[in-house]
C-alpha cells in the first residue's frame, strides 16, 4: 500500500520526530507500508539522511518559499507519478496543498488546535486567517487525527464528525550517554526542552528561575526559530548560574537523561512530544494546568504535578518538589505508562491500522 507524507520542512521539531518514529517503524516491521515523503522547503537539507534510508522516495521541493505556482505544478506531478492511495499532510503549510489534490484520499495529523497556537506565533488577525484557511480545507480531507483529546474536541466542536485520536509515539534510545554539561549541577535538575516563545510562556518559567536561588538548576534546551536576535536577549537576560541555555540540539536524550524532572509552563499544545520523551526516560513531570498536559496523567501513582499557571502557582509547587527532593524523586512511574501508551509502536499500529481502511 502507497501513502504520502508531505511535511513543510525537515527542520528538527515534534511533528518531524513523529513522521521519523512513524517511519522507523515501518520499516522495522520490514514495510507494510510503502511511504513516500514530499518535503515543501529544501532548508536543514542535513536532516534528510535518515529519512531517504526509511522511504521509497522522497521529493525535496526547491527553493525557501513555501508555496508558488511552480512548486504546486511539481506537486501534482509528483503526486500523480506516485498515485498514492493515501496522502498524508503534517501541519498548517502542508496542509496548504490539500486544495490542489483534494480527489484522493487525504489524510491530515493535526497538531494544534487552530487559532488557539496560530495567535501565538502570527497575532490573533492571521492566525483567525489561518485557521479560518485550515477549516476550509479540512472539508477535503477523508480523516483528521487529533493527536490529542484535547484536538480531537476542538475540531468536532468545529463540525467535523471524521476525527479520531492517535496519540503520538516515540521509541527511546536502549543506550544513552548523558552529555557532560548536565554533570555537577546543583540539584534538583529542571529541564524544558521546546521553543522559546509566547505560546511556551518560558518568560514566565526563566523569570520565576531567576528570582529564586534555592530551586537547583534548570537547563533550557531550545531555541527561537522565528528570530535569533529575540533567543539572544533573553539568553543574555536570564543567563545566570541556575540557567543554563545549550541551544537546539539533535539529539535531546543525552540531555534528559542528566535531568531530574521536565517542566513546561505552555499555554497550547497539540500534545506535548517533549514532555512525552521525558516520561520516556522516567522524568517526573511538573506542567502547567492545561487540557493537553492533563492527558499524560493516566493515574495517581504518576509522577506528574500541575501548577496554576501563573508565577505564584509554578513558584508554589517548586517549592513543595525541591523540599521533598530527593524523597519525592522517582525513577520508575512514568516510565510504566509512558510504555503502554506512548511508545513508537504503539502509534504506528494505529495508524497502520486507519491507513488499511483505505486499502
């Protein structure tokens, strides 16, 4: 069976680690499904040597700029020398196509939850435009997977009545060597991996670590993709002994693993990736109180806590953790869960699953 993925970019981001995870394991199940990938920007080209050894083909579209008439033409040629039985679109710029092959099978992973994250990267104005764009095009499409509950609701409260869930998955790596940088921290050690940005309301994360002397270390792992001048400012506001900034990494394991918890303070998420690689790794999880973090807590005996979201509510439950340290530090609880619901396999056998309906 054929399916096409088209994604934007291959820059390294939690809907390019889903694709890869999806991929790997296809082909570790010796490929029951013959992907091909069409990638929309021909930037962070670096990242493509992985996925051209997982895929039948894959398509890199010239040229920085997401859509022209050129690469819509190359596009439906593409697809039509393909003729998949199943194209699947990842995110709002691939999404863009949809219109221009909207006679076949579409298939849409929905990552967000339309103008709830738009507003935050574009202003409310394009991100009402976006989403407004994103609801017209969804009435092409066969199937749209929410990532999350969370999602799922939001589209079948749009109208939509062919959505289903399918969390995302990843596979951890059996042998991890912690990188030197997370050695001889004063503890507890404090992670967050991500963007930094309004939507990931790290200036309230990084502005309660600064004020306070007695909360560890918290290492951020991540960047401003939108602007190298905004990552700058605040790395150079908030760099300090108990911060430590190291950038975009490629590979993030090295890092958690010499980590005692991960925090996010986000506002919107489709479903949170990093915070699900963290419970990979048995990572307690401190989050702030949304729908989205909510659905990682499968039982009490999880080691995930929720602050009110605001600089009271994260300085409080900081607080309680760091006095409890190491006592209230455990290895094992969300490692548990995170193996019955979060694993790479797990995800692909649904997906292979939907994708077999259009068989």
């Amino acid at each position: 069976m054929k399916v096409t993925i088209v994604v934007p970019s291959l820059r390294k981001t939690g809907v390019t680690e889903v694709i890869k995870q999806l991929l790997i394991r296809n082909h570790e199940e010796k490929n029951p499904i013959d992907f091909s990938l069409i990638v929309l920007r021909d930037d962070f080209k670096a990242n493509s040597t992985i996925f051209r050894s997982l895929v039948s083909e894959i398509h890199i579209l010239t040229g920085h700029n997401l859509i022209t008439f050129d690469k819509i033409s190359e596009f439906k040629k593409i697809i039509l020398k393909i003729s998949p039985q199943v194209i699947h679109f990842h995110g709002f710029n691939a999404e863009l196509y949809i219109p221009f092959v909207k006679k076949n099978n579409i298939i849409v992973t929905a990552h967000n939850m339309g103008i709830g994250d738009f507003k935050y990267s574009y202003g409310y104005f394009i991100g009402l435009i976006m989403s407004i764009i994103q609801k017209q095009n969804y009435k092409y499409v066969n199937k749209i997977v929410g990532v999350s509950k969370a999602v799922t609701n939001y589209y079948k409260k749009l109208g939509f009545k062919n959505v289903k869930t399918i969390e995302n998955g990843v596979e951890i790596p059996k042998r991890i060597i912690v990188n030197k940088k997370m050695l001889n921290l004063k503890k507890p050690v404090g992670i967050y991996v991500g963007n930094i940005d309004a939507r990931k309301n790290t200036s309230m994360l990084l502005d309660v670590f600064s004020k306070e002397k007695d909360f560890g270390t918290l290492v951020v792992v991540g960047d401003n993709p939108k602007s190298v001048k905004k990552f700058n400012l605040i790395k150079n506001k908030y760099k300090r002994r108990n911060i430590i900034f190291v950038g975009r990494v490629s590979n993030v394991y090295p890092f958690l693993c010499g980590a005692n918890y991960f925090i996010s303070a986000s506002k919107n998420e489709g479903l949170p990736m990093a915070a699900i690689e963290a419970m990979g790794v048995g990572l307690d999880l401190i989050l702030s109180d949304i729908p989205q973090h909510r659905e990682l807590k499968q039982n009490e005996n999880n080691r995930i806590y929720f602050f009110k979201n605001d600089e009271n509510g994260l300085r409080e439950l900081l607080v309680k953790y760091v006095e409890k340290f190491p006592c209230s530090y455990g290895k094992l609880k969300n490692k548990e869960s995170f193996l019955k619901r979060f694993t790479a396999s797990v995800m692909f056998e649904k997906y292979l699953k939907l994708y077999y309906q259009f068989n």
